[in-house]
C-alpha cells in the first residue's frame, strides 16, 4: 500500500520571504500523481499544484513550485513570496493512475503553515 | 457559478440516531467521493461512486451508507453502527476517477 509521510508537523516563515514543505511517499509503481492541497482556518481544501510523475518537468502555479525527485520519493513544495493568506494546514496527496486503485488520494497528516508579519 | 455545496455545516447525532450529510455539486462530475478527516490526520475515503447508482467501499466503510441516484447528488448517512463519528466529512467530485478532485466545504458531526 502506498503511504505519504509529512515529517513536518509544524513550520512557520517571515512574509514575503520563502519556505519549503516536505512530503515523501512509498509506492512500487511508476505512474502516478502527486498533489499539494492547502486546508485554511475555514476547513475547505484547495487543491495548490499537481505533478504528474511521468513528466520531468517541476509543476509551478505562480508562487508556487515543487521539487519532484522521482527516485528518492520525494514531492516538496516551495511557496516564494510567502503572504499571510498562506497560512494554512498543507497536504501532500497520492494517487495511482494505474490498476484497481487510481480512483483513491492517499494524504499525509499536513504540516501547518504559520505566516509571520 | 459551479461547485460543490455540502450541508448543515455543522450536525449533532444522538446516540442511537441515523443522521444524514447532504453533498451535491453542479460541475457535471461523474465521480464523487466522502472522506473523514479526524484531528492531526489526512483524510480518509469512506465511499466513492464512479456513476450514478454505482458505489464502492473504501478504507472505513463500516458504519456508513451511501446512495447515488442522481449524477448531482451523493449523501451519506452515519448510521448507529459506527461508533466513533465525531470528526469533519468531505465531499469531493471529479470529472472522471482518474481526474484532480475537488473538494466541499464540509460537515461537522458532533455527537451529543
């Protein structure tokens, strides 16, 4: 079974500058895709960016990007220019694109963003 | 403008009692899917439903039901057999099961 793990519980950044969310993940197949989704105060979650994993490229939405290490099983998310609409719980989420499964989002436990003015 | 729309925000359960979340969304989504969410956890899928009158368990059925007679809508009831209910539930819609899911804002289930 795949597992997602944020070692993070917790991280906090000045505003404007810039902070990186870890998230790594264990799974024995090649295609699938990766998401960061971004959980504020009012409990919606958002999806932030997603990454396929047959694409070499790092997925970027405007001040947000991600470091995609296909071989260390590793998807972290980099947010530049850091406001204090930010703050928010993050998570990392699975999904296979193959087999019986690929309809199911494996998430980590998030790690909270705190935005510093 | 389109989305998902769950509701009440917040419902309290009495023991015993049958209680059920409403989720529906406007998006043309054929697949909608009901997680939980408890404290210091990631969600948790409960049911997901590929089409209508179609439905699969997922990790934590138990305790749950669902039904899937309109495309638009997808309720679930938290029955009297689950005994730990209290946590936050998601909906959330796709347009296919292998495409990006998006999510409601929620229900709250307390038990008295």
């Amino acid at each position: 079974a795949q597992t997602v793990t944020q070692s993070q519980p917790e991280m906090s950044v000045q505003e404007a500058e810039t902070v990186t969310l870890s998230c790594t993940y264990d799974t024995s197949e090649s295609d699938y895709y990766l998401f960061w989704y971004k959980q504020p105060p009012s409990r919606q979650m958002i999806l932030v960016i997603r990454q396929e994993a047959y694409k070499q490229q790092n997925a970027t939405e405007n001040r947000f990007s991600v470091n995609f290490q296909k071989a260390a099983k590793s998807f972290s998310l980099k947010i530049s220019d850091s406001q204090l609409g930010d703050a928010a719980m993050y998570f990392c989420a699975y999904r296979s694109n193959g087999g019986g499964s690929n309809y199911k989002l494996t998430f980590g436990k998030g790690t909270l963003l705190t935005v510093n003015p | 403008d389109g989305g998902i729309t769950q509701s009440p925000k917040y419902l309290f359960r009495k023991e015993g009692q049958n209680v059920t979340l409403s989720c529906e969304q406007n998006l043309n989504h054929d697949a909608m899917y009901w997680y939980r969410q408890d404290p210091g956890q990631g969600l948790r899928l409960i049911y997901y439903s590929q089409i209508v009158n179609d439905f699969q368990k997922g990790d934590i059925a138990e305790g749950y039901s669902v039904s899937r007679e309109k495309k638009e809508s997808f309720p679930l009831t938290v029955t009297s057999a689950q005994k730990n209910p209290t946590a936050f539930y998601l909906c959330a819609s796709s347009r296919g099961r292998t495409e990006t899911q998006y999510f409601g804002p929620g229900t709250r289930l307390l038990v008295l």
